[in-house]
C-alpha cells in the first residue's frame, strides 16, 4: 500500500534507492527523469522526491482555484496519489512537472465544483424556507413556478413593484445571490434587504391569493 507518511521529513537526508543506484545530494533534488525512474519500479520513494521537489509548487496551483490552504494540502496529496496510480503506464519524465500540473490542476476544480453544488443545495434549502409562506402548498419545482399561470401571476406582481425591489427579487429567488451580495450590489443594508424581502413575500402572497390560488 502507498505510504504517503513517507513524503515529509526527507530534506535532510541523503537517499540512496536501494537497487536502483538513484542517489541524490543533499539540498539537490532529484532529476525528472530518475523520479519518473521510481514510479516505473513501483518505488514509493517516487512520492517523497516529487514532494521535494514539486510540493510548494503542486500546493500553489491547487490554492490557486481554492483559495484554501487545508483543501490545497489536500489536493497536494491526491495528486501524489494519482500520479502513482497512473504512472505506469503513463511516462511523463521528459515532462514531470507539467503531467502534475494538469493532475492537480483537475482535482482542484473537480472539488470546487462539488463544494459549489453543496452550497447551492443548501441555498436552495434556504430559499425554498423563505418562498413556502409565498407560494402555493401543491407546487414542488422550480419548474412547476416557471410555467403556466402561476408564472404570469409572479410577474404581474413583480410589474407593480419599484426597479430596486424587483431586482432584489430576482437576485435573491432567481440568481440565488446572498443577503450580503445583495448588500453590496445596490448600496442598501442587510437589515433593509431582508425586511424587503419579508414584505415582498407577504405581498406575493396576498396577490396569489387574490388570484385565486390556495395558499
């Protein structure tokens, strides 16, 4: 099994591969080519000189998308992970640092786009809470919302309201955006944005109902 313990602590050492006749000076990390070597003979000791030699820079690329330096570390040690599990048959020792570039580069965006989607859902939750009071109890879908009548009537309602207030609206329920965001798009307090908000639903409402709808 791979030892990725093995990828600290050997800076101050100097390694000889057994077998191999690698060896490397200290301070010296080793050359491309004789770490992909390492890799092709199924040397974990492939792990700790890439870590030597490319870790700070592996790290940078993944901070670089995240922007987190634990998910970084992380995407760091996945990487090693994959190159040793696809190097063979891959041989990458003419371009070593380019090959992990691309690994590491596709496991951090790999991860943004999940840690996205999980704060999306859990907006979504949020909005849902907020838009229940507003919304007729037999509808479940965005897509329910979006055809038929009960689109027309959302957007008569929203024809009756000032500029500010349908683009509000339309940032919170439809683009999703936070309470801060919109804060900070148009210049108003958080404060002002939700009792805007709580006012807009309570209005909807009596709209809806107005038209008919069991609320």
């Amino acid at each position: 099994m791979l030892n990725l313990c093995k990828v600290c602590n050997h800076h101050d050492k100097k390694v000889v591969i057994k077998g191999e006749g690698y060896k490397s000076k200290e301070g010296a990390p080793m050359e491309d080519h004789d770490i992909v070597e390492l890799f092709l003979a199924r040397n974990e000791d492939a792990i700790s000189k890439t870590a030597e030699k490319y870790g700070p820079r592996i790290r940078q690329i993944a901070y670089g998308v995240l922007g987190n330096h634990e998910s970084a570390e992380e995407c760091e040690n996945d990487t090693y992970h994959k190159a040793w599990e696809s190097i063979p048959p891959n041989d990458p020792r003419a371009h070593l640092f380019s090959y992990l570039g691309r690994i590491v580069r596709n496991i951090a965006l790999n991860r943004l786009k999940a840690e996205e989607s999980q704060k999306r859902n859990a907006i979504q939750c949020e909005l849902t809470r907020e838009m229940k009071e507003s919304i007729p109890a037999n509808v479940d879908t965005e897509a329910d919302v979006l055809r038929g009548e009960l689109k027309k009537n959302i957007e008569s309602y929203l024809d009756k309201c000032s500029d500010l207030q349908r683009k509000v609206f339309i940032r919170r329920y439809w683009y999703w955006d936070s309470i801060s965001a919109i804060s900070r798009r148009y210049g108003i307090s958080q404060a002002s944005v939700k009792t805007m908000l709580f006012r807009m639903r309570k209005d909807l409402k009596k709209h809806l109902v107005q038209g008919g709808y069991d609320i």
